[in-house]
C-alpha cells in the first residue's frame, strides 16, 4: 500500500522563524497534496505538486517535489501564529478495477506544528 | 469557488437512529468522496463516486450506505451505528478520480454516537 512518512511528527517553533516539513513516499508518486487542518476542522488545500523538480509557492509556503527520491518538502519562511495546525501530505494509489482505472488519495499521519508568538 | 458544504456541522445520534449526512459542491466536480477522520489520526478513505457511480467502496459496514442523487450532491446514510463510529466524517470533491485533480474538502461533520 503507499506508504506516507512524515517528519517531523510535530514541530515547535518560535514566530518568524522558517522551518520544513519533509513527506517520503515508499512507492511511486502520482501526484503529491499538502493540506492543512485545524484540530477537528476540515482540510485546506495548499497545493498539488505533479512533476520532478516542481515547486509551488503559496504566500510563505513553499513545497518542492523530488519525484527519484519520492519526496517532497513544504517550507514556511517566516512562520506565524496563523501557521500552526496539522499539516498532511497526500499522494494517489493506483487501483485496478472493473470500471477502469481509479486513484486512491491517501495521507501521511501529519506534522502538527505550534507556532510561539 | 473551491467550496465543499457539509451538513450538519455536528450530529448525536442513539444507536437505533436512522440519520443522514449531507454535502454539496458546485464546482462541476465528477468525483465526490467520503472520508472517515479518528482522533488524532489522517483520514482514512471509504467511498468514491465517480459520474456519479459507486467506484470504490473500502470495505465499509453496511451501516454506512453512500448516495449520489446528482453530480452535486453527496449523501451518507447511517443506520444503526456503533460509538466506535464517532468520528470527523468530511467529504470532498475533484475534477475526476484521477492522477492530476485537486482535491477539496468540506469543514466535516462531527458524529458523535451515543
């Protein structure tokens, strides 16, 4: 099954400071997702990453995507309160069926980050 | 407009209820899907609709059954349901079930079965 590992697990930080969040998939990536998540809210997507060597910026969210090394990284510069939350990458699993080809989006366990003003 | 509406925000319901959660976009997405979110867990997929046909359903109790009467709209009826059923259920939306679609979630609703 894809297997999504994310580091660190949860992260601490002090306002303004830049930090990185790194996701490692352990089969071939279609597609990388970073969302992120208020504790019982829903996911806010950032960005979708799809070739080698593409990097995505959103505000100070930066994400790359290392498609040999099946990983990706999202880096905020400059880190704010409104930052912290759960951040999760994605990634689509092949799936054969009947009715044709279908993806499975599944999600690593998630960086939680905490933000000190 | 990348908006996934879920209702009802927050559900309690005895375990011999019969109730419905609801979720709409209106994005021209063909792709709508259900996920289940545990506690300090990633969601965890259970089914997929694809044009509005059932394409992937993950091994879901039977209390849990899925309906999509339109290209919008996504329903998921419960019935019977365990406590070990609470949970953040969120639905989301793509372009198509496929390898370059965004995917966008609604704000969940949060089950609670007593």
């Amino acid at each position: 099954s894809q297997e999504l590992e994310q580091s660190p697990q949860s992260l601490i930080v002090q306002e303004g400071k830049n930090l990185t969040i790194n996701c490692t998939s352990s089969k071939t990536l279609y597609g990388l997702y970073w969302y992120k998540q208020k504790y019982g809210e829903g996911l806010i997507f950032l960005m979708m990453l799809q070739k080698g060597g593409e990097e995505k910026s959103h505000e100070k969210i930066t994400a790359k995507l290392d498609e040999k090394k099946q990983q990706s990284s999202l880096h905020i510069t400059a880190s704010q309160p409104s930052h912290a939350g759960i951040y999760l990458c994605g990634a689509r699993k092949y799936l054969t069926s009947s009715g044709g080809s279908n993806y499975k989006l599944t999600f690593g366990k998630g960086t939680l980050l905490t933000v000190n003003p | 407009d990348t908006e996934v509406t879920q209702t009802p925000k927050h559900l309690v319901m005895g375990m011999t209820n019969k109730k419905s959660l609801k979720c709409e976009q209106h994005m021209g997405h063909r792709a709508m899907y259900w996920y289940k979110q545990k506690a300090k867990k990633p969601p965890e997929l259970m089914f997929v609709y694809s044009y509005e046909k059932l394409s992937i359903n993950e091994s879901v109790p039977s209390r849990f059954s899925p309906e999509c009467p339109n290209s919008s709209l996504l329903n998921l009826h419960l019935h019977a349901l365990q406590p070990e059923d609470s949970a953040l259920y969120l639905c989301a939306s793509s372009q198509g079930n496929a390898r370059g679609s965004e995917a966008f979630f609604g704000q969940g609703t949060r089950l609670t079965v007593v």
